[in-house]
C-alpha cells in the first residue's frame, strides 16, 4: 500500500533522465512557432510529443534569430492533453502561434544556436541539459531551410525588457570582441543606446551561468561536476540520508540521478525500455471491477456490484485507516465466504502493520489460491525481497500472461503490484542500465499521483542501493 511505502527523501524524483534518454523515440504531437517569426526574429517554439498513455510532454524554446539564439528554455512532462491545452492557450495569449511542421521548428531552434555560437553565446543551460534532447539530432537526416538570422546579415542585439545595464554591458562586450567594432546593430528597446556610455572590456566574456530568464535550480547543480566528485559527496551524504530534510533530501536525489546519467548506456536502456513497454503492454480498464479481481473466475459465480464497490472500499480504508479497514474487513469475510479477494484484503491489512504473520500467511494463501493474481504477485514479491535466488521462483521470468492468462484488460491495482514486482525484480538484478528503463517506462502509464510517487520511490532506492554497492569498488 502507499503509505507504507513513502519516504520524505525519495519522493522528489524529475524526468529530465526521461527526456536524455527516451524523448526523440516519441512520436511529434505538434510544432508551433509565433505566426510573425519571419518579420520579429524573436519566438518561442513548441515542440510537443505523445506519450503511449496519451499524455503530453513540451518543450519551450525562447528563439532570438538576431543574436543570442535559445534565450531560455523549458517544458511540462507528461501532462493530459487538457493541461498542455491550457498551457498552450497561454503561450497564444502573448504571442500568436501557428502549427508547423517539425522541420521548420527543427530549423529555426538549430539556426539560432548556429548563428549565436559565432559570436560566444551558449544556448540556455536548460536547453543543453535537457530540452536539447527533445528535438532529434542535428543531422543530413533531417531537411536543411535556410532562416536568416541577424540583420542584414550582422548580429543585431534586441535588449529585452529583462536584461539590466550590467547584462547588456556584457552582451556588447561579447559582439565587440567576437564580431568586431561596427559589425553588429544594437536596438534598445526603448531609448537610443549609445555605445560610447560603455568601456567594453574586450576580454570579458559573456557568462551562460548569469543568464537571461530561469532560475539556477537544483537539478542541474551537478552537472558540471566531475564523476570523482560527485561519487565522493555521494559517499558523504549516503549515511545521512534518513536524518535530511526536504530540500537535502532533494539534493540527494538530484545527486543520485546525476550520477546514474553518467553511468547509464543509453543503447542498453533504451533495449531494456523496449523490453519493458512489451512485457507490461495490456489494456487497463479502470471503469470496471472484474470478477478476477477479487479471485473469480469469469462465469463461475455471480458477486454483486454492491460487494465490489465494498471491497474498494476496504482496500481504500486498509491505506488512509488500518484500525476502521481491520474492523470493515472481519464484517466484509461474513458476508462473502471463499472469495480469494478477503485474503488479499487480509494481506495488505498486514504488510501495513508490519505484522510478524505476513511471511507465514501470504505462503499458506498462495499455496491455497494458485490461480489468483494478486496473491500470487504477492507472493512473488515476498520471494524476490527476502532473497531467494529470483530465478527458481515459479513464473519467472515474470510476464504479465504469467499472472494474466486470457486477460484483455486489467484493473489498476492488479497493474500497481505488478509493476512494484517488476520493479523488486529489476533492483536485485543490479542493472543500471535496466533500472533506470523501466524507471523511464513508469511515466508511460497513467497511474495514480500516490501510486506513480511509491513506485518511483522506490525505484530511487534501487538507484541508491546499486550506486551503495558498485560506487564503492
């Protein structure tokens, strides 16, 4: 059950390794760029692509065509349609955006950085962390248009309403060095600027770090760090980890996740990740409480509506309650005799309280309903994590037709502890490669916020568990 399962530290995980790794094989949703591009040269660029589940992941890119190329850059992970709907409406109310094709998107982002870099400037550091990866390679592959940039051919700089004196002094001084005295424009926004205000220093160099728009954040902290030191703050923060608070809990996780990053093979993860989407490919049907649910077969005895909508009920109360979910549970077991479903309630009941029985009676039911899912999940689970060889375990290795046989669908909690099986099975392995996959295939199922935050909660502890064993050596 959830509760039992989260820990302060290790709910703060991002999908930035998602995007590196896993976003230029999901299929283009859409492209949008600001109608007048061509005549401003100043635009931000959507990309947006579809997840399996249906959800929406985007990225931002704030374009300046006359010189200064990604001026900031971000993106929403994962979102429902509805919600990049909004998103995408707001962007529409500053701007009007107009629907391309993702070649011209692809052009116009890559002609800016192109032409930016000629003169010093570095794309925003979101871009090269994260929002890069969402657009493909600049490769031959890929349609080469032709986008002026500057004017008339020349750096043109366009100060932002954003950018203070200092900034724009740095700016200058980067065209005055690289593109020389009297080969770049400068236009303030509002005022006439007078280049003879500014004593350039010809050897000061524009500094990515003190950046247009965004924040420095925690998630990129690390990477600019060396692997050695990262493993040695690694090796410091580890035994403090239960003791830390929110933010050094955080810390850590971007830590651990910056040091997998170093570590992961992006051809084997993304092999793994194939491999995952494959094996848990099944519909998922949350509008219907099957039969199997609770432990019956198909056809072989009719259970009320009433008693199903009981059962998630109890399910429900066994995670917000134990004490009133124990007492809802011994009345339910009156009223429904050799239902497999009041065992399974009975087990969770006990994993919440840690019960000393849970060992002995999650063996005895197994043995006893062979052919209910949940249970034999169960059980499954209790063999991989009290270390018996994973290998000898009946059903493995474990598919879903192993538990599902003839299932079209699936329901929601029958999915969850699937995967958090999955998930055991994929830790005691000790593949990095394989834990950070199917930590990537998660954000492809719309699973609850509580329990999409346990699963990765403790995929991150395998992450930890692997780095705690290997990190040392």
């Amino acid at each position: 059950m959830a509760k039992n399962n989260k820990g302060k530290v290790i709910q703060m995980l991002s999908p930035e390794n998602y995007i590196r790794k896993k976003a230029r094989t999901l299929p283009i949703y859409e492209c949008l760029v600001r109608s007048d591009w061509e005549e401003t040269k100043m635009t931000t660029v959507l990309v947006a692509r579809n997840h399996t589940n249906g959800n929406i992941t985007v990225c931002s890119y704030l374009v300046d065509l006359f010189c200064l190329g990604v001026k900031d850059s971000m993106y929403l992970f994962n979102v429902p349609v509805h919600e990049y709907e909004e998103f995408k409406e707001r962007v529409n109310r500053e701007m009007e955006m107009t629907e391309v094709d993702y070649t011209l998107a692809h052009n116009i982002v890559y002609a800016a950085i192109e032409f930016a870099e000629e003169f010093g400037f570095k794309p925003h550091k979101d871009y090269e962390s994260v929002t890069k990866f969402m657009l493909e390679e600049d490769t031959e592959d890929i349609e080469l248009i032709e986008i002026e940039c500057g004017m008339d051919g020349k750096p043109c700089y366009m100060r932002g309403p954003f950018e203070d004196d200092a900034k724009a002094r740095k700016i200058i001084a980067q065209l005055e060095k690289n593109a020389g005295p009297g080969n770049y424009e400068y236009i303030e926004g509002f005022d006439e600027f007078d280049d003879d205000e500014y004593d350039f220093d010809e050897d000061e160099e524009f500094d990515d770090e003190d950046e247009f728009d965004g924040d420095d954040d925690d998630v990129n902290e690390f990477s600019e760090i060396a692997f050695k030191e990262k493993k040695e703050l690694f090796l410091d923060m580890f035994p403090k980890m239960n003791d830390m608070d929110e933010d050094e809990g955080k810390r850590f996780i971007n830590l651990v996740d910056s040091i997998v990053d170093d570590l992961v093979d992006v051809d084997q993860h993304n092999k793994f990740y194939e491999e995952f989407l494959e094996d848990l490919d099944i519909e998922v049907d949350e509008d219907e409480i099957p039969d199997q649910l609770l432990g019956i077969r198909s056809g072989a005895q009719t259970i009320s509506n009433e008693l199903k909508d009981r059962f998630m009920s109890i399910y429900q109360l066994i995670d917000e309650n134990p004490d009133l979910g124990k007492e809802e549970l011994k009345l339910f077991q009156k009223k429904v005799i050799g239902v497999p479903g009041v065992y399974f309630l009975e087990l969770l009941l006990l994993q919440m309280k840690d019960s000393s029985k849970y060992p002995q009676k999650i063996k005895e039911y197994a043995r006893i309903y062979p052919h209910y899912p949940l249970i034999q999940i169960l059980w499954a689970t209790e063999q991989v994590i009290t270390g018996i060889n994973h290998k000898k375990i009946q059903g493995y290795p474990f598919k879903l037709e192993t538990f599902f046989p003839d299932r079209e669908t699936i329901h929601p909690i029958e999915q969850f502890y699937t995967l958090m099986l999955f998930a055991f099975v994929t830790g005691i392995e000790m593949d990095i490669n394989k834990i950070e996959a199917f930590s990537s295939v998660i954000w492809e199922f719309d699973l609850p916020e509580e329990q999409e935050i346990v699963l990765l909660s403790a995929i991150s502890m395998l992450k930890i568990n692997y780095l705690v064993t290997h990190i040392r050596n």
